[in-house]
C-alpha cells in the first residue's frame, strides 16, 4: 500500500517511513523465536514514525496481519486478543511510555483489520473484533473529537496527535452508529462552551450526516438523539436550504421570496445560530443579499437584542462594510461574532468604531498576508479572513484557544483584551498584521517582538484563529523577553511580568504558595485566608470582581497526579443556581471541561456558567491555585475564614498536587514555579 505523492511531500515522506517500516517487518519476520525481541526496538520505532504521519494508520492497518506474523505481540497480553478488555485501552493509549502506546496502537489497528475482512484471526472472529473497537470508541469518545488538554500536551507531546489520528481513523473504517450518542453529546458539550474555532465539530458533524445517510446502514430510532439539531445548523437550517440545494440555488431562491419570507428565513437562521453557536454558509449568503433589503431584516438574521438592533441602526454603514469584506460563506462562523459584538454594545465605545474602519482599510504586511492564506486558504481572502476573525474574536473573547500550543498567556492576554479593552485589541492587530511587529513597555522600557529572543513556543502556532495566529508570535516573544529582564530577581517572575504584560487592572499586588528556590509548599493557611479575603463574598465586604484577574493554577490529570504550571484569568465569583459559592474563569485551553482528579472536575454547563466560562466550587478552585493578584488596598477579613474551610482546601493540596510539596523537604521530581506557565 503506497501513498501517492501530494504537493506537501506529506505522502513522500509516508513512503520512506513505510519502507523502513517493511525492513523492520522483514528482519524481525526472519528472526527465530528468542531472538526476536532484539529487533523489537527498531519496528517500534519505525512504526511510531509511520502513524506519527498523515495516513499512517491506515498504512500500519494493511501491514496487521505481517505485524502479527513477525511476531510483534509475541509474549505479550496483546498475543491473544480474545483476552483484552475494551476498557483498558484507554489506559494504554494515555500512557506515559511510548512504546505502550505504539503496540496499542498496532493492536487496535490489527483488530480493524479483523473487522474489516482484512485477515482471518484464528481466535478472534471479524464481528468480535467490531464489537470491541465499537466498545474502545463508546468509552474514549473524547479522543475522537477534543484536542490534547495540559495534561496530553505536556506529558506525551506529538504522541498525544498520534492517538488522536489512530481513533479519527478507527472511527471513519469502523463507522459512528456504536458511538453516535456518545459523540453527540460531546458535540454539544464543546459547543456549550462557545468556542470561536469550530472546524473540528463542523468536520465531524459532517461526517456523521454522510454517515446517517448512507441507505446500507440502519440506525436505530433513538440513535444520535441531537444530532439533526446540529446537522440542519449547518446545512438545512430553513426551508429554502433544507435540502442543501448549494449557495446559488439558495440565493436564487431569495431573489423570489417577499419580505415575509424573507423574515421567516431570517428567524429561522438566528435561532439556529444562538441555539448551537455554529452559522451555516447559507445564513452567511443570506447576510449579504439582505445588504440590498433592511436593516431590520439584518437584525432578525442576526438575532440581535435592543442593544443589538440598536448599535446597528447607529453604525449601519459601518456593519453592512464589515459584512461585505468578512462574511463569506466561507467564514461564515463570523456572524455569529457580529451578532455577539453588537449585543456586547461595545460599538458605543468612543476609539471601537474608529478602530474597526482602520482594520478594514489595512494594509497587510507580506508576511500575514502569507501565514494567513497558508493557514485559511486564498478564498476570500487574507483581509477578509482577518476581519472575520476580529469580529469573532470582539464578540467571543471567552472562546479564545491556545490551540495545540504552551502559549496560554498569550490567549489570556487577548481574551482579556477583547473582554475588557476591545481598542487595544484592535491596535494589538494593527502592529502585528501591518508592521510584523508588536512593541509593549516593561517598567517604563520598550520592547519589541522583533528584537526579542524565543519565546516559549517551540514551533509557529499554526492551529489558531486569525487573530490568534498573527498576533500570538509576537506576543510570547514579549512575555519570555519580560521573564528574562525579572530572571535575576528573586520570587516568581510572574509577579512583575502579569501586570506589565495584560494591563493596568492586573493588580499589583502578589500571592504565591509556593517556594521558587525548592517548589515546596509555604504559607499555605495565610494564601487561602487572603485568596478568601480578596474574591470570596462573604469576607471581601461583597465586594464584586470588576476586572478580569490573571491567576495561575496547578493542573493535575484525572488521577491527581501533578502536570504544570497554567495561565487562567478569574472572571466572577458568585453562588450558583444550588447556591454554591463558585469561582467562574477563563481557561484558554481549548476545552476547560477537565478532570482534575480528587473529585474536582470542572464545569463548563449547568451550574450557573455564561458561555465561555468555567468553574469549580470555591474550595475546589482554590485547591489548585498557586498565585493570584489583588489590590493592596483592598484588604477583606481574612482572619473571619473558618479553619476548617482553610484545612478542607489543604486537604484537597495534600491529596494531589502537593503530595511532595510539604515544608520540610526539597522536591526532586518537580520544579519550582519558575517556568513560564503553559
């Protein structure tokens, strides 16, 4: 099975991998029985290189039965596949050691192989083997659908990807009726969330609409409950798309129609949009041919509130000119950030309006105009593709994501920009799309992006937002270059480094838990009394949070186990619909449902959470806080919290991240907070 060469060299560089993967086939193959582990290390890696490439798991898929013949499972549970246990697959695919993940990997490819006919097992029939895939996918749907959280990221690196391609793959050949509940229900988990990137849930409703329709498969009456919501969203959303007739059917259709049809088909599409917080391209067509109509049936195609209809009868010639430059059926996902940006009456600001005529004449610099029609495509258009993405970005400054990259400061930075100082946004895309540049000061001192050393990551981020992808580069140059000037200080740099770098209402001043020099644990009863005194109601005079707060939190995995250091910004804290006092915050990672372990797993739906949000009950989330910000001035009643909330919150310390951070020792397996937060 050879790939064809394409016009990245992706299948070329596939082709040598699999040639080296046969080699390592052969020569293990042509080994006797007890030498056979001294080659194991070679076809692991060849084959870890092979599924680490686009179409890899696929090319390992058509070597299962050589696989096995060689003798890769020999000695292993993996040799007899009638004793594996669908819920440990999980396991292994999570695990930390590589090759684990490589030969479950292998394993779950041999079964799809099984399944499909590919070969006959000799104890382990092809309907079993369907059974048991079906069952891997039910219980990991989350791999199907969800990024690599902190935890991933940190811990397995590019291996985290791999897993994630084997499953999308296993998915497509094994098919989604077994598991088309399950993956519904993520669908909508991630969507309650309000992300602005959305390319992954639109990818994978589509499919499951082309599966849903294929004639030779029958699902069950109750399969995939939801899931016509959210596939009509996109492509049948009124009756003059239902059938999804394609744009220009569709907008000959609107040149028949009266102005009541036109307002039904308006309705229709804004209570799609608010309804799942997807936007068909067809709502996008619609938007643009109402420019010739009203701009009452704009604001009905929108779904806007009176401060909505309101911004846009005031700057009319302003929003019909950003819908003509930025919505495109092909960014269609903007309207809904239009439609959000004049609900936010953030246009009543004096500097917004000015500053978004300024965008739209901008003249980009070679190198945006590049990163963007190489990330989006040339269609519309790098302009368009960046308004677009301001308009999501100032109407959803909760749905920012740091993508697949250790750049969470930066996405906090224009999350609380967006939220909190939409003009510095604003002025932050003019200097980085037009002058490849971002100037900031630090205690009085310029720095530039251009002059500045790396940053923390590693690579270009790639899979950004528009915004996100232009800006975030110059951004985290600057954030490293101001940890550098603070690196012969003593403390944690972020002291100096958070207000300097999001603003002037980060306040000054600085609460951390844990020691620098050796990590451990220090002043843990006077850290939370003050974190009470300073954001909990009952003993800050109730005082509410006014401003965004950027704070920093220990992530553990699901299993409490500690993974690193991670930039959040605390929004509000209030009680929630059972009257729980909760802390509600911004995780710039890309899905801020996460299980913490212990018990603390985090909300993003269903206790009193705004789009965009989530939260924990406040002992929870202070059981994972390790530096905060708050104003001198401001001190609250610290000494009214009782003890026995102070020693439940050192519980919750003890039993996960600080398990080996108590005073009295020097750590050895982990570092102190010096590090960037990622």
């Amino acid at each position: 099975m050879k790939p064809t060469a394409d016009v990245h060299g992706e299948a070329t560089t596939l082709d040598k991998r699999v040639t080296s993967l046969d080699d390592a086939i052969l020569a293990m193959a042509e080994t006797r029985e007890f030498g056979k582990h001294t080659k194991l290390r070679r076809l692991l890696e060849a084959l870890r290189r092979v599924l680490l490439q686009p179409g890899g798991a696929a090319a390992v898929q058509a070597r299962a039965r050589a696989l096995e013949e060689a003798g890769l499972f020999l000695g292993t549970d993996w040799a007899s596949p009638e004793i594996l246990i669908p819920s440990l697959v999980g396991a292994g695919l999570h695990s930390g050691d590589a090759d684990t993940v490589v030969m479950e990997a292998a394993s779950e490819l041999r079964m799809l192989a099984i399944a499909r006919g590919d070969f006959t097992h000799p104890t382990f029939p092809a309907e079993d083997a369907r059974q048991f895939l079906s069952q891997v996918l039910a219980k990991n749907v989350e791999l199907l659908f969800t990024t690599p959280g902190e935890a991933e990221r940190v811990q397995r690196g590019r291996t985290a990807r791999l897993v994630r391609e084997l499953f999308r793959h296993l998915a497509e050949e094994i098919g989604y009726d077994s598991v088309l509940d399950d993956l519904v229900d993520e669908i909508w988990r991630i969507l309650r969330q309000r992300p602005i990137q959305v390319e992954a849930a639109q990818s994978l409703i589509t499919r499951i609409a082309v599966y849903r329709d294929d004639p030779e498969i029958a699902l069950g009456a109750s399969s995939g409950q939801g899931i016509d919501r959210l596939i009509t969203s996109l492509f049948g959303t009124t009756e003059a798309c239902r059938e999804d007739p394609g744009i220009d059917v569709f907008r000959s259709r609107l040149e028949a129609m009266d102005t009541g049809g036109l307002q039904y088909e308006a309705t229709g599409f804004a209570r799609a949009m608010h309804d799942t917080g997807l936007v068909s391209p067809y709502h996008a067509e619609l938007l643009r041919y109402l420019l010739r109509e009203s701009d009452y049936l704009l604001a009905e195609a929108l779904g806007l509130s009176d401060t909505g209809r309101n911004c846009l009868l005031r700057y009319s010639q302003l929003v019909h000119r950003l819908i003509e430059v930025a919505i495109h059926p092909q960014t269609a996902q903007s309207v809904y950030g239009l439609a959000l940006l004049l609900d936010r009456g953030i246009l009543y600001e004096p500097p917004v309006v000015p500053s978004l005529w300024r965008q739209l004449a901008l003249e980009l610099s070679p190198v945006a105009r590049e990163r963007l029609t190489t990330v989006f495509g040339a269609e519309p258009g790098p302009q368009a593709r960046l308004v677009a993405g301001v308009l999501s970005m100032l109407g959803q400054p909760l749905g920012v994501g740091q993508g697949d990259n250790p750049t969470c400061q930066s996405a906090r930075a224009l999350s609380m920009w967006s939220y909190n100082d939409p003009d510095y946004l604003l002025q932050m895309v003019v200097w980085a799309a037009r002058d490849d540049e971002v100037r900031m000061h630090f205690e009085g001192l310029p720095i530039s992006s251009k002059d500045s050393g790396a940053g923390v990551a590693s690579t270009l981020p790639m899979d950004l937002d528009p915004v996100s992808l232009l800006v975030v580069p110059h951004l985290d140059r600057i954030y490293a270059e101001m940890g550098r000037r603070c690196a012969t200080r003593p403390g944690d740099p972020h002291r100096w480094v958070n207000p300097e770098f999001h603003g002037w209402w980060a306040a000054r001043e600085f609460h951390i838990n844990v020691d620098v020099a050796t990590g451990n644990l220090v002043d843990l009863d006077e850290f939370l009394r003050q974190f009470h005194a300073s954001y909990h109601p009952f003993y800050n005079g109730e005082q509410p949070l006014i401003h965004p707060q950027p704070a920093g939190v220990a992530v553990t995995d699901s299993a409490a186990r500690y993974v690193g250091w991670h930039a959040i910004s605390i929004l509000r804290v209030a009680p929630d619909p059972q009257d729980v006092m909760r802390v509600y915050f911004f995780n710039p990672n890309n899905d801020s449902g996460q299980d913490w372990g212990d018990g603390v797993v985090v909300s993003t739906a269903g206790n009193g959470e705004r789009f965009g949000e989530a939260s924990l009950p406040f002992d929870q989330f202070a059981s994972r806080l390790y530096i905060f910000h708050t104003d001198p001035l401001e001190r609250g009643e610290p000494e009214r919290v009782p003890a026995e909330d102070v020693a439940r919150i050192i519980g919750y310390i003890e039993r996960s991240w600080g398990d080996d951070r108590l005073p009295g020792g020097t750590l050895q397996a982990h570092e102190g907070p010096t590090a960037p937060e990622a």
